[in-house]
C-alpha cells in the first residue's frame, strides 16, 4: 500500500456534507505536487542547458564553462527531491500491493494509517537527524560556483517535509474516503 493512497474525488461524507478540510488537504497536497514539478522540470532544464552550452563552447572555441562541472552538486539533489514530493503526492512510490488486497476494507483504511503515520515518524526523524549535516554544510562551498552547499543539501528539507505533511494529510483523508482499489499497473513507477 502506497504512502498516499489515491482517494476517491468526491469529498462529500455519506451523509451529504461537505468536508471543507478534505478540500484543504488535496489542495495542500495538489500544490506540494506542483512544487514538485517545477522544482524538478528547473532544475533537469537548468543541467541539461548548462551541459549543452559547455559541450558546445569546449567544441567551437577549445573552452568550456568552469562551473559546468560544478552545477550538478546543486541540482541534482533537488531534482531528486522534486520528483520524492511527485511520487509521494500522486501515491506512486514503489509499493508491495499483497497484503493490502487480501484486506478487507476496514483493514485496507487501518493499514494505510499505519504505513502514513509510519512516514511522518520517519520523515521527522530524517528532518531532525540531517540537522547536523546542514549546518556543517554552511561552511562548504563549491569552489568555482562560490556557492554555499546548504542549498544542496536543503533539498533533504523539501523533500521529507513535504512527504511528512502529505503522509499526515493522507491520514487525515483516509479517515474520511473510502480508498480506490489498488492497481498495481498504474500505481507503481518502477
């Protein structure tokens, strides 16, 4: 079972009413997808331009861009934790689907609270153990670029604060819509 189990649209209860919070969790969850895009379509863009110009440059006048080789340091990292947040939003991280289909539905619900708050604890817990890493990285810079590597490694605070607060969110909807049947075709990127 996935991190964030896709949940039916509709976020009206069985009784009629409307879930205001249900609507604020998707869209907080929806916008931490978007980030996710853009972050991740910048910074693919941002490398690939720079690798382009510098293979061009070392061809035409025998000279490359210095901080070409340097750039990756910086983007690779967020692009990784940009397509983290994707996966996470959209509940498709790689997932072992036979446990849950053998669940009835109460069971299926538990379990997916389970793994969620299961998450949040593990994603807190990387928030909270990585802060040693990000403050010695203040005082490493990239020699060319003369950038701090902080903002490298703050990609580790985008990423599992954002799986946190989706995790929670899920919990949150997962109380209150009934999840779809899995489908492992669609839900699994690998």
């Amino acid at each position: 079972m996935s991190s964030g189990a896709r949940m039916q649209p509709d976020v009206e209860s069985k009784k009629g009413r409307s879930r205001p919070f249900l609507t604020a969790a998707t869209g907080v969850i929806s916008a931490l997808e978007w980030s996710g895009k853009i972050i991740a379509f910048a910074m693919l863009s941002l490398t690939f331009v720079t690798l382009l110009v510098n293979v061009i440059l070392r061809y035409a006048t025998g000279a490359g861009i210095a901080w070409a080789y340097e750039i990756h340091a910086m983007t690779l990292p967020w692009l990784v934790a940009g397509g983290i947040v994707i996966a996470s939003a959209r509940a498709r991280n790689i997932a072992i689907l036979l446990l849950p289909d053998v669940l009835n539905p109460t069971w299926q619900r538990a379990l997916l609270i389970t793994v969620n708050v299961i998450i949040v604890v593990i994603s807190v817990n990387v928030l909270t153990s990585s802060q040693p890493i990000l403050k010695a990285s203040k005082f490493q810079t990239l020699s060319t670029l003369g950038i701090k590597q902080i903002w490298g490694y703050s990609s580790l605070v985008y990423a599992f604060a954002s799986m946190a607060v989706i995790a929670a969110l899920s919990v949150v909807r997962v109380a209150y819509i009934a999840p779809e049947k899995s489908d492992p075709e669609h839900s699994s990127l690998s």
